[in-house]
C-alpha cells in the first residue's frame, strides 16, 4: 500500500500530525506565504511547513499537536493564547477522519499523560487496538478517570493501587474489553 504523499496543496486537507515548536529567534527573516482565515500563518519549505498560530489541536478537518520544545512544559497543555511556531516535515503528515481506525492511545505512568497517536506513526508498535476518533477520546477519558481518581476502585480487592491502575489501563489499550468487563473481571 503506497501512502499519500503530502505537500503545500493537501497537507491542510483532513490530515493528523505533529508539529516540533520552534523558537522564533532561530528563524528570524521567516516569509509567510499564505494566511488563513482563522489567523494562522504558513511558510513552505521544500521538506515541510512552518505554522505560526494561537490554536493547536483540532484545526478544521484537521488534527495538529504541537510538541513543546521547552523541557517545563507539558506537550499536552499547549496554550492557546498566544502565537506559537511549529514546523512539520511533509512525511509528518498521515491521513485523518472521524470513522477509520487510525489512532492508538499511549499513556506515560511517570506524568499520568495520556494522548493518542496515528497508526502510521513509526513508533507504533502494534500491540495498541486501532480505534476511530470518538473511540479513542472514549477511551483516553476513561483513563484519565483510572489515573486521577480511585472511586472506580470501591469494592475491587485489590493489595496495590498502582499497579492494578497499570493493569486496568494496558488492557483498555491493548484489547477491545470495555473498563466495564475489566472491572466486572476483578471482582
């Protein structure tokens, strides 16, 4: 399967990627070639795009994460007041829509983050169940519930917390049980 080669005509077109923030000071003469009606700037390079823009997430049809670049900040709580740069290579961008079975969700256990990435990502590793968008939001909402609070756990019995969070929450990622079954299971 050949995948879709993105450019300056289609990369805007419902497309997942993640862009790597850049500091405007290591790009001082950038020229924006083209502006959106929602503000955000873009300047094409022959390998990829540079972005200027106060709104990062869900861009139209489109999925765009920026990745901070500074090593305080979360990458997941992006500001969305004010302008940030990212620059995304052309292979960063992977097809996106709300019914295939595109994304698989990751979870750090250090900083309890969970996010979601495309299936085509070349860190996949093929043990997370691919899911469609409002699945995946679905799921990641449920392990947020597992990762910040423990009401979930009242009548399972259980000697460590941690680690049957770990557990409940590799299951959700890597099978198609829902936490309803994984729960009923534990008790």
């Amino acid at each position: 399967m050949t995948s879709k080669k993105y450019n300056k005509t289609n990369f805007h077109k419902h497309t997942f990627c993640e862009f790597i923030e850049v500091d405007a000071a290591t790009i001082p003469n950038i020229e924006w070639h083209y502006k959106s009606k929602s503000g955000s700037g873009y300047c094409f390079a022959e390998e990829g795009v540079y972005r200027i823009s106060n709104h990062w997430g869900r861009a139209a049809n489109c999925r765009w994460r920026l990745i901070s670049s500074s090593k305080t900040s979360s990458n997941s709580k992006i500001n969305n007041s004010q302008n940030r740069i990212g620059y995304a290579k052309w292979t960063d961008f992977y097809p996106n829509n709300e019914t295939e079975n595109f994304f698989y969700v990751e979870v750090n256990f250090d900083t309890k983050e969970v996010t979601f990435q495309h299936k085509n990502n070349p860190n996949y590793d093929e043990k997370a169940v691919l899911r469609n968008a409002s699945e995946t939001a679905k799921v990641i909402r449920q392990i947020k519930e597992i990762l910040e609070s423990d009401t979930w756990a009242k009548y399972l019995d259980f000697d460590d917390l941690e680690q049957l969070r770990k557990e409940i929450i590799l299951k959700l990622i890597q099978t198609s049980t829902s936490f309803a079954e994984i729960k009923r299971s534990l008790l």
